[in-house]
C-alpha cells in the first residue's frame, strides 16, 4: 500500500547480519493513573475507557460464517490478554488460554469466556486444534514466543514490541515468518490512532508527496517501575519500546530508518539509575534523530521521566502537506483528530476501518478492536496483515540501534533494513 507518488527511496546497503557482529544486542510502556482497572488496582496508561465512538462498526458486514480457533497467552499486570477484544469477535472462538500463574491464568479464561487452559505458551501451542494465537507474555519473551507458535503451524499476533533488544532475534523471527509462511503480526497501537490512521490514508493518496520531517513521541511517566513478570520494565532503556513513536513515521509511509544518532538525558527517578536495573541503563529519556528511507528526517522521542501529557502523538510534514495532532475539524480535514493543511483538495476517506458492532474499540484510543479486527480479517482473507514482520522490525530494531547511539554519545550508527 506504499504511495506511488514517493519515487525516490535512497538505498543504504548495510547488511544485516554483518551490522549484528558490530553493534551486539543492545513493550508499549505504560504509565498509571487513578482508574481502576481490575478490582483494588490501578489501570496501566493507555487502557482508559474512552467515549465509545457510534459510527465505529458503520458499514461494517461479516466476510464469513467461519470461525478463526484462537489461543490467548499471557494475562499481565494490565489484563493485555484479554484486552483486544478476540473473545467478543464474531468470526472468533476462543479455544483456550495460557498464564504462568495460576491465578492470572484463571483470570484470562474467565475474561475470554473460555474453560481450556495451559500452564505455559509451549504447552498451549500444542494443541492441535488452535489456528492462531496472541501472544502478550513479557517483552522479552516476544520473539521466542512467536517463533515457537509458528514452528506450530500456527499464525501469530504479538504485543510490542517485535524483539527486545536483539539483532540475532530479529533475525531469526524475519527467518521465521518466512520459512514457515504463517502470518505475523504486531499490535502497534499508534498505527490505529485516529490520527495515524488519517495520516497513512492521505500519505497514500498522495497529499503529503515526499515526507520531509516526521516527529513522534511517547511519553510516560511512572515514579516507580509498574510490576511486570521478572522485572523485565525496571529500568528499560526507553529507545527499547520505540514502537508508539517509531510508527509515525514506519506506519504512515511503510518505510524504515536508514541511520541514526541518538542522545540520551539521565534520569533523575532512583529506579532508572543504572546501578538500580539490569541493563545498566543510564537514561530516562532517549530522543533519535533519523533519516528515513526516503530522504527525509524524523525525531523520535521516548521518555520515562517528564512530566505532563503523557501518550502518544505526532506531526509530519511534506512537500505537498503536513498533518498536526490539532484538535479542531476543518474543512480540508474533515476530523476532529488532527489537520491537515496541503495542496490536495480531494481527500480519501480516513476513518478507521469498521469493527464488528460486538467489539469495543477498547484502550490506547480505541486501538485495540481495530487490530485485532485487522489481524483476524487477514487471516480470513488470506492477505498480509497491516503491521507485518518487515514494518514490526523496522519500528522496533531502529530503536535498538538508537540506544546503541545513546551509549556512544550520539555516534551516528547504521540501521538494518528488513522487507519480505
């Protein structure tokens, strides 16, 4: 769905498993607020009701009668499991779930409405009868994890991000996909923001013609670390999770990152000291500066320690137009979620694809329905999800490679490129 009128990508020809021996190894993090989620805890940032928008499930009509079987692993400290919505799709049957803990993993099969549980992933990928499955175990666990449900026969869809902090993950998940023919897909939550969404329909209809800046941010504090399995969020080093920012560029254009030089800001929060978290990390905030497969610039921030307005957001500009996260309609736009201001006058429908009028469109504003609906209507329909394992590694990886940077002082480094 790359637009046509974006004719001059520059070639960088670094290799990737040449650029894996010189750097080494190195979800959507989430923030707390005062909402309650399950009972006696707070919600993770992101998962806050939001107003139900009535026109989501307009025009929507069922492809099929047929049920896609699906497996669930992984229930968290935010519910991640249950979070998408499978069990309240029409087309879905929810064949049985998985958590390490017994407690969360009871949980899950309550929230899915579904009574066969697993005591892990590996087990659960065994059974026969399951088509698919979502994997949201820890971050770190993300590449394994889709790896071994493919080696199943089975097609996946998996939280953010696509790997953590590996070059050699990467590589083999890519490896993965391709052997195996399954479908892969990761939820990026920004992708399915409204105004993302605008942003990739008026990029491939050409109103913004060659990108020339794109800015994304994400932002989210936290004053401790939020629990996770093993600790794996104490102290993660902020370009690691780059997803929600990465994606304002990546999920507009189908591009990629070609280099980068990244600075890192030390945080002044006790428990992103690098003394206090296994990876050594020094920064609370990492903030990339790009350039883009096809000649462009961007800026891509990811902060644990501001203040303020946390979430995501972001702006790009191009030769024909720009798109800013203002939120006020005009008559160009048409949205409440965004303006755009350019030469092109007729403008493509941007509204988010409809969702079956028995699926909430759910947290990170109202993501959550739209992806899951997106990787089940792929399957049904045979094609390439949205958020393929290319533009999952190419969010995900340039966020490695920044953080690299960071620890080099800015060095400007290489980034590989990935593509089916």
């Amino acid at each position: 769905m790359q637009s046509q009128t974006n004719t001059s990508r520059i070639h960088i020809p670094a290799t990737r498993r040449s650029f894996i021996k010189t750097i080494g190894f190195g979800a959507a993090a989430l923030s707390l607020t005062n909402l309650s989620s399950r009972a006696g805890e707070k919600v993770i940032q992101g998962f806050e009701k939001i107003p139900t928008d009535p026109d989501a499930s307009k025009g929507w009509k069922p492809l099929s009668d047929r049920k896609i079987r699906v497996g669930i692993a992984g229930y968290g400290v935010c519910g991640f499991g249950a979070a998408f919505g499978f069990q309240n799709h029409p087309n879905v049957e929810i064949v049985a779930v998985s958590d390490l803990l017994p407690d969360r993993c009871a949980g899950l099969a309550k929230a899915c409405h579904c009574t066969k549980t697993y005591p892990s992933l590996e087990e659960l990928v065994k059974d026969d009868t399951i088509e698919a499955v979502f994997v949201a175990t820890d971050a770190p666990n993300h590449a394994r994890h889709c790896i071994e449900v493919m080696k199943h026969g089975k097609h996946v869809a998996t939280a953010v991000p696509a790997v953590w902090g590996s070059m050699e993950d990467a590589e083999k998940l890519l490896d993965t996909v391709k052997s195996t023919g399954q479908k892969y897909m990761m939820f990026e939550t920004s992708c399915f923001h409204e105004d993302l969404y605008a942003m990739r329909q008026i990029y491939n209809a050409g109103g913004f013609g060659k990108l020339v800046y794109s800015e994304g941010e994400y932002y989210h504090y936290s004053a401790t670390p939020i629990a996770s399995y093993k600790g794996w969020r104490d102290g993660l080093p902020p370009q690691w999770y780059p997803t929600h920012s990465n994606a304002y560029y990546v999920g507009v254009t189908d591009g990629s990152f070609t280099e980068v030089s990244c600075m890192g800001i030390p945080s002044h929060l006790q428990w992103l000291q690098p003394e206090n978290n296994r990876y050594k990390n020094p920064f609370g905030t990492e903030i990339a500066l790009f350039r883009t497969s096809d000649g462009g610039m961007a800026r891509m921030v990811v902060s644990w320690d501001t203040a303020g307005r946390g979430g995501e957001r972001g702006r790009i500009r191009g030769q024909k137009g720009s798109f800013s996260e203002e939120r006020k309609p005009t008559a160009l736009a048409n949205t409440a979620h965004g303006r755009y201001e350019g030469f092109e006058k007729n403008l493509p429908d941007i509204n988010r694809p409809p969702i079956p009028p028995s699926v909430d469109g759910g947290g990170h504003g109202g993501s959550h329905g739209p992806l899951m609906n997106e990787f089940v209507t792929a399957i049904l329909e045979n094609r390439k999800p949205l958020v393929d394992v290319a533009k999952a590694l190419n969010m995900t990886v340039a966020g490695i490679v920044a953080h690299q940077s960071a620890l080099k002082g800015g060095e400007l480094m290489k980034i590989p490129q990935y593509k089916l």
